[in-house]
C-alpha cells in the first residue's frame, strides 16, 4: 500500500467545507433550541405576565436565523486559521502520513 504524506491543506478549500458543515450544525441546534423556545413560550402564555410568550418565540425564531450564520463563520474562520497553522506546522514536523489503498 502506497504511504503518503498530507504536507499542504487548501486553506480556503477547507474553510469553505467548515462552514458548510458548521452551518447545517447551526441549523439542526438552532431547530431545537427553536422547538424548546416554542414549548416555553406555550407554558408561559397560560400565566399571567403577556410579554413572555412572544420573546420565547422571538428567541426560538432568532435562533433558526442567527445561529447556522454564526456558526458558519465560525467554521469558516476556524478552517481558514486551522488551515493555515497546519500548512505551518507540517514543514516542521513532516505532515500527517496517509495510507491509500485501491477497491
């Protein structure tokens, strides 16, 4: 089996798949902070107080909204810098070594 070793990482190539994939994170955790602001907001609507129910929905609204775009610049910045200390790094202490194999 051929080894080799993984000495450069395309920073932006990288940073691009991290904040895909830390955006649909954001969307799926955003979701469910969503479905408990909602149950809260239900729960509250049964008291007294009026304001509390709407900023319960607000927040589980907010969070489907603000969260993936937070965190998909955060995965993009995280893979941008992660990146670029990798590609620093290697020249020093060789590279991360891969073993290929065919099907």
């Amino acid at each position: 089996m051929p080894k080799m070793v993984l000495r450069r990482i395309g920073a932006l190539s990288l940073a691009k798949v991290m904040s895909a994939t830390y955006g649909a994170m954001g969307l799926v955790i955003g979701a469910i902070i969503a479905v408990f602001s909602l149950f809260g907001a239900a729960i509250g609507a049964g008291a007294e107080q009026s304001a509390e129910p709407l900023l319960g929905a607000l927040f589980g609204v907010g969070a489907v909204v603000f969260l993936p775009i937070f965190y998909a610049v955060m995965g993009f910045l995280g893979g941008l810098i992660g990146a670029g200390l990798y590609n620093a790094l290697s020249g020093i202490v060789g590279g991360v070594e891969v073993e290929l194999a065919e099907r």
